[in-house]
C-alpha cells in the first residue's frame, strides 16, 4: 500500500480495501478529523505495522472501546479525543 498527500480518511479506506477489515473512524463531532493530510508507504507489511504507521502519520489513535462491528472491526478516533 502506497498513498501520497491523501486525507487519513482516505488512507484509512485504502488499507481497508487492501487488508479485507472494516476500519472506521469513530464520530467525535469533530469537522476537521481525518482531513489531515498524509503520506505512507507500506509494501509486504504487517496489518498492525501499518496501522500504527497510519495513527502516526495521520495523527489518529486506536478506539480502545471498540464499535457498531464489535471486535471484528478496527476504530480510529482523534489523538485528542476522550
């Protein structure tokens, strides 16, 4: 997976596409998140590798908490959130 000055929303739905997990961000209200703009290059990379590398680049966090698909889904939420 490679993406070039793409949103994290962006970035997010493509690692989604290429891995085969649902991953959403969770809604905080918040009108700017996931409209940060980032860059990641990840070939032949482990799934959490690459997650961690989208939660940094696109300064988003973990949902601990989980969501509407319980544990068979990934949530994203704002580094700032809760």
């Amino acid at each position: 997976m490679s993406v070039q000055d793409v949103t994290t929303v962006a970035a997010m739905n493509q690692l989604a596409k290429a891995s085969g997990y649902k991953i959403s961000q969770i809604n905080t209200g918040q009108p700017n998140f996931g409209l940060h703009k980032m860059s990641l290059s990840a070939s032949a990379q482990p799934f959490w590798l690459v997650v961690r590398e989208l939660c940094l680049h696109g300064n988003v966090t973990l949902y601990p908490y989980g969501g509407p698909y319980g544990a068979s889904q990934v949530t994203l939420a704002p580094l700032n959130f809760g």
